[in-house]
C-alpha cells in the first residue's frame, strides 16, 4: 500500500437504521477519499453485544450501496485488512493489549467490581492496580481473578494535536480518565479497537462527531505508546433538530431509510445532508454525487451545529427530481401510486408527466391527486373570473350537451362553446376544470385534467357535480 494513499473510514455501531449523522459522516469520509483518489473502507464496531439489533448490518450495507457511496472495503465485499468486523478480531486486540501492557501504556485492573464497571467508564480511577507487583498480578491471573484492562494515561502535562476543523486543541492530562480498554468478557471497548484497526487498516484521515474532540487525546497515547503515526482528524460538528437539541429518531424521520420511505430521492438526500455542516465556495446548491466529489474541501466544514430543516431539504430533493426523465420518475412513483386505490384505472403514465414538475418528495402524490376523491364546490366561486355555483348551474346543462358529442380538442370545444352562448373563455374553461375536478389547484389545466379522466369518467364526473349543487 502507497505510504501517499488517503484512506478514509466509516464505523457505525450496527445498531438500528443508518441515521443522518452517520450518512453525513460516510458521506464526507467517501467525498474525502475520492477527491483525492483515496480508498473509503467501512468497518462495523459492534464490540457493545448488548446493543446490537439483528440485520442491521444489512441495513448499513444496502443504505450505501443504494446512495451510491461505495466502498473500497467492508465485511461483505472483503479486503486485505480483514476482518471488518470488530467482533471477529478478539484475538487481534488481546494481542495488542498485552504489548501495550509491556509498553506501560496499559495494566491490569482486578478492583472489585471491576466486571461490572467493565461496560462504563468510572470517574477518576485511583491508579490503584498500577501499584500491584509482577508477582502480584500473576498470582491474581493464576487464580483466575476477573479483570479489565485500563489504559495507563500520564497525571502530568499536556496533551496537543490538531484537528482540521478546529486547530489545535489542548487537554491536561489529569482531565483524561485511564479509560477500559478491555472488558472482563475480553471485548475490546471503542477507546481501544478504534485505535487499533485504524492503524492496522492503514486510515489517514479519521472524521467522526465533535463529541470525540477531547477524547482525541487519550487515543493518541496509545499511538505514542506504540510509536505508531496518528491518522489527521476531522471532528463533524451535531446534526440539530433546533439550536437546543440533537436531531433524533423520536425528532422524527432521521434515518436514510425514512426519508426514502417518504419519497425522497438518494440524490436529494445526499445534496442536502453534504450541506449540513458544510459550504461550497460560490452560489450554486445543487450537486450530483460527482460533482460534490468534485467541490469538497475540508475548508469549508463549519465549526458550528447544522440545523436541520426538512423544508430546504424538499426544495433540494425537487431539483433533483426535476432532473429525472419522465420515465425515471414514473419509476419511482409507481411504489405510492400503488397505495392509492382511488388511482386504479387511470392512465399512470400520463399522470407521471402531469406530477413530474410539481413533486417535490413523491410522498406528495396523494396530496396532488387527492382532488380526485374530494370536490369543494366553494372552488366555482372565483371573483376574478366572476364565477360562481349560481353561474355553474346555469352553464353546466349546456356544456354538459356539448361535450357528449365532442370531447376531442377541450380547448377549442370550450372556446366555441363560450362564444356560441356568450360567456367568456376564461369562465367557461374554470366551471368545466372545477366540474371535473373538484379543485381549484391541480396538476394541469382544462385539457390536462380532460385528458386524463377522458370523455366516460369526465361526463359522469361533471354530471354528479351538477346534481349536487
């Protein structure tokens, strides 16, 4: 492997669904990494057995594979660092942990409760099975006296690296804790593995949460101790649902799968997840995955929480689906049209390209065709075109008589009609729309909405709205 090679990760626990925080993070680590001709791995720690949700790792795997971010390496398409399962790499961590030991970068910690505190950190460990002899800790191990394995961080001093989202950033050492880095049950904690594999795997450049950026430093004592290099950090600051809370799942659809559920598209819910916490130089908002690979800089990742805001993100979703062809979106709409029983019979084809250019997420459809099973007969009152139910039954007979025997060109039909009988175009075309229709906003005017109930359904429609004013 080039010594020059970036390599980038992404991490997730498997624990539930791919959240937005974790999309945005996979997304800026694979932007990264194919900017600059990088490889983007992506590796499960799932090291908390308690918490893992079973198929899981499916979900992660088929969440980035369908955005389109794939990757280089991963537990289901192999590699040359494997595995990428944290759990299958126990021995691997054992290893490690006893040269640590040998280092004095770690030691063993036979406290009572100290299996029980294995799975959470204990506040200001007194160092006090750093004290025990060799003797001592081999007649503990002999008698098999349950331990952990802590990590031995210095009193005294300072800490520095640099972040390349936020500088350098200092920590006193006697603010770190000698965090677990092995459980009793031999599970390597996050402090530990996340150090280990990324070494291992050969990662350049690290991008996780700001909630790790003081935590930094305890890790790279453990890269000091081996002599190993540190990868670069970028830490992402929180997705927000307003300036007080973190977006959530209980916030409301905040997983890539949600939002496609809701008919959003991979390419809008990419663009606008790249924007949360980052800005590209210039005007343009709107970018294809090539092209977000293309303008992604870590210049422009913000020091400051993005807050999330569903109404940008259906604006940015219609752009991109105004790039689809008719037949792309047809495709995609089929899945909802399905779920509207009052559709059954129409022409979806034709319906696609009426809707193409006014859906903004395709869980609008039902919204945009509700007029179907819906008739508001206040929408004949129209002061600008001096309509009314008073005037509706007196046009409607005669239209009605009308466009038994023509429903070919509606808006030459519509236009003699009016002129024959001394109405204007303008009200004649509104009272048949709304006759037929029910609604005074639909997705296409008079021929439009003729065209798609076509003369059977439209007569019977139009006759029914006379009969009931």
């Amino acid at each position: 492997m080039s010594k020059n090679l970036i390599r980038t990760r992404f991490a997730p626990s498997p624990t539930g669904y791919l959240h937005i925080g974790g999309l945005r993070t996979a997304l800026y680590a694979y932007l990264f990494a194919k900017k600059h001709g990088g490889q983007f791995v992506l590796r499960l720690e799932d090291t908390d057995q308690n918490r893992l949700v079973d198929g899981a790792d499916k979900v992660i795997y088929d969440a980035l594979k369908d955005a389109g971010l794939l990757y280089d390496e991963g537990p289901d398409v192999g590699g040359d660092f494997g595995p990428y399962i944290q759990s299958e790499r126990k021995q691997i961590y054992a290893k490690y942990a006893q040269e640590l030991i040998e280092k004095g970068g770690a030691y063993y910690c036979f406290c009572d409760g100290a299996a029980k505190q294995s799975n959470a950190e204990i506040t200001k460990y007194d160092k006090t099975c750093l004290k025990l002899s060799k003797s001592q800790i081999d007649n503990l191990l002999a008698k098999n006296t349950p331990f952990i394995i802590r990590q031995n961080i210095p009193k005294e001093g300072t800490t520095t690296y640099t972040d390349l989202v936020f500088g350098d950033i200092t920590i006193e050492n006697k603010e770190l804790e000698d965090n677990v880095l092995i459980k009793s049950d031999g599970m390597p904690t996050y402090n530990f593995a996340n150090v280990i594999d990324d070494h291992l795997m050969g990662i350049t450049h690290v991008m996780r949460g700001v909630e790790y950026l003081s935590s930094t430093p305890k890790y790279n004592h453990i890269y000091d101790a081996f002599n190993w290099q540190k990868p670069q950090y970028m830490h992402l600051q929180n997705i927000m649902k307003d300036a007080n809370q973190k977006l959530s799942k209980r916030h409301g659809a905040a997983s890539y799968e949600d939002f496609i559920k809701k008919g959003f598209i991979k390419e809008g819910i990419l663009n606008y997840i790249a924007l949360l916490g980052w800005s590209p130089k210039g005007e343009i908002e709107k970018f294809n995955l090539n092209e977000l690979i293309e303008k992604f800089d870590v210049s422009g990742l913000s020091k400051s929480p993005a807050i999330f805001d569903e109404i940008k993100m259906r604006h940015i979703n219609a752009l991109h689906i105004k790039d689809l062809s008719i037949l792309e979106y047809h495709k995609l709409a089929l899945p909802f049209y399905s779920k509207l029983d009052y559709l059954k019979g129409f022409d979806l084809e034709y319906l696609s390209s009426l809707l193409h250019s006014r859906t903004e997420v395709f869980s609008d459809i039902e919204v945009l065709t509700n007029f179907i099973i819906q008739f508001d007969n206040g929408a004949f009152e129209n002061e600008k075109m001096k309509t009314d139910i008073g005037l509706a039954k007196e046009m409607l007979p005669k239209l009605i008589k009308a466009l038994d025997k023509d429903w070919g060109d509606i808006g030459t039909i519509l236009g003699e009609f009016a002129e024959q009988n001394g109405y204007k175009k303008g009200q004649v075309m509104w009272i048949f729309r709304i006759a037929l229709t029910g609604a005074k906003n639909t997705p296409g005017g008079a021929s439009e909405m003729a065209a798609l109930f076509g003369k059977e359904e439209g007569l019977k429609r139009i006759k029914k709205c006379l009969g009931s004013i």
